[in-house]
C-alpha cells in the first residue's frame, strides 16, 4: 500500500464513520507513518467537522507514530486508538485528553460487535411473553394457596390459629394408636 492509499483509506473510515458532530473544541493530531506507507498526513476536528489531509501540522494537539497497517487497523475500528497506544503500537506524544476524545469518535468494530452480541445475549435471556406473565402470576398462586404439608387447626379457647406440619400430625396419630393399644391391653389385663 503506499502513502497516498493510506490516506484515502484513513480518510474514508473516518470522514464516513467517525461522528465529531458533537465535538466543539478543535483537535489537531499529525501521523507520521512509517514502513511501506512512509510519510505524515494530519487529522482534525474543527466546528465538529473531521478531515484527514496528506500534510503535516505544526501547531497540532498530539503527534502519533506509527506503522501504516496499524495506523489503517485504528481507522477502521479493528484496534482502539486508546489500546494501541498503551499496547506500544503507536506512539503518542503530546495532550492525552484530546488523544482520548479522538478515540471515543472513531467507531470500534469489535465494540459494535461486541455489544450487539451482549444486546442477543439478554434477548435470549429475556423470558417469552407468555412465560413472563406466568413467572409474575406464580409467586400470587403460591401466597394464596397454603402449603399442601401444613393445616390449620381451629381456635383454642384464648389461644391463636396453630400450624402443624403433617409431620406432627404424623406423629399424634401413632401417639394417639399406641396409647389405645397400651389402654386396651391394661383393660384385656383387668378383665382377667
């Protein structure tokens, strides 16, 4: 790829992508390319308009370093300004901050993907609408109908309602049968 390629190509991945409507201050970075592209074209932002011209810039924000394949990658969104730069790809120098807002406009191919995923994700996570209606409904139908293991006995005299469990209830009954029995063979024993 050579020079001139290299800047038609930046210059359509951000003139055509990149939003800098909202932008209001002025950013002026210069890219010097090295490698097989070698040479120096500038990026601005001027009245939340961006252009890409094949000349350097004297008075600019921050100055970057690159090789032109990494420089393309960054312009096209394969590789944030913001990770080639800490990763050692480009080399910055100059004001940070601006060198941040210029990345948060440059459309990021992996984020888009990558949250257009997340976005399915929850989708498919997201019940239908006919089982949602049921999830919402089924803790109502559980409050109003009681527990099938508990029974409510009547009102003692002064007392309050009394839960048992069947497992109480369970253990009355063989109480209750045992002492029947107990209570029938002391009779049988009397009677003999």
């Amino acid at each position: 790829m050579t020079y001139h390629e290299l800047v038609e190509k930046v210059r359509t991945a951000l003139v055509v992508k990149a939003d800098a409507s909202k932008i209001e201050e002025h950013i002026a970075v210069q890219v010097n390319v090295t490698g097989e592209a070698k040479g120096a074209f500038y990026i601005e932002i001027k009245y939340g308009v961006l252009c890409v011209e094949p000349f350097t810039y004297n008075d600019r924000d921050f100055l970057l370093t690159g090789d032109g394949a990494d420089v393309l990658a960054v312009a096209q969104g394969k590789k944030t300004l913001e990770a080639a730069v800490t990763e050692g790809i480009l080399a910055h120098e100059g004001d940070w901050d601006k060198t941040l807002v210029l990345s948060n406009i440059i459309p990021a191919a992996k984020k888009a993907g990558k949250k257009k995923a997340e976005k399915e994700e929850a989708k498919a996570e997201e019940p239908a609408e006919g089982q949602l209606a049921f999830a919402e409904e089924a803790p109502a139908a559980e409050e109003a109908a009681p527990a099938p293991a508990e029974e409510e006995k009547p009102k003692k005299k002064g007392g309050r309602k009394k839960k048992e469990t069947t497992e109480t209830k369970t253990a009355e009954k063989t109480t209750e049968k045992t002492t029947t029995k107990r209570t029938r063979r002391t009779k049988e024993t009397a009677e003999k």
